[in-house]
C-alpha cells in the first residue's frame, strides 16, 4: 500500500538542511507519495520564505493542515529545534498519525 507521507523539517532555522531534507524525501518517494516535498526545496532561501509568493501565513497554515490530516504518516527531522515542527508532531500524535522522528546524534542539539 502507497503511504501519503507528510514530511516535516524546520523551514526557518534549518535551511542548512534544506539538501539533507531532499535526500530524505527522494529515498520516501520509494514508499508513497510525499505530500510537502517543499520543505526540501534547496532553491528556496530565508529570504525567498520571508516574500511567500503562495500565500500569506494563514493560507500556508491551513494548507500545511489539510495535508497533515490526508497523510498517512508523518516523517519529522527534528534535529534542528523548531516550533513549527513540533505543533505539526503534536497534531499527528492528537490524529494517531504514524510518526517517525529523526535526529543526528552528532548535531549540537542534543
């Protein structure tokens, strides 16, 4: 069975990350379809996220929920500390989503 899986990493403060996120959601692609590849957009720069072209904070917030709650499981890298992440993880634990937490152990964020 295709997994519908939502893929969440921090947007702000992890954009150093951005090419480890790509990697992550090419090797999920083997596994269904990933619902926010977004986050894994290495042409996509703080700056870039400040002028959103898609939306203002509210519309991004309520697409961001439609497909947190169409997915079939969630994949957070939670290496890099983020609000964000953590209320998307929240919601999927109050909708008993799958959820699969990854962290680099080598990271300073321990």
């Amino acid at each position: 069975m295709s997994q519908l899986i939502y893929f969440c990493g921090s947007m702000l403060g992890g954009r150093q990350d951005a090419e480890l996120y790509a990697r992550l959601i090419e090797k999920l692609r083997k596994y269904g379809t990933v619902l926010t590849d977004h986050v894994g957009d290495t042409t996509m720069t703080t700056e870039m996220m400040a002028q959103l072209e898609y939306g203002n904070e509210k519309s991004i917030h309520d697409m961001d929920m439609r497909l947190l709650e169409k997915c079939t499981v969630v994949v957070a890298e939670v290496t890099q500390p983020s609000l964000g992440v953590g209320y998307e993880i929240g919601l999927a634990v109050a909708a008993k989503k799958r959820i699969l937490c990854l962290f680099r152990p080598e990271s300073r964020n321990s």
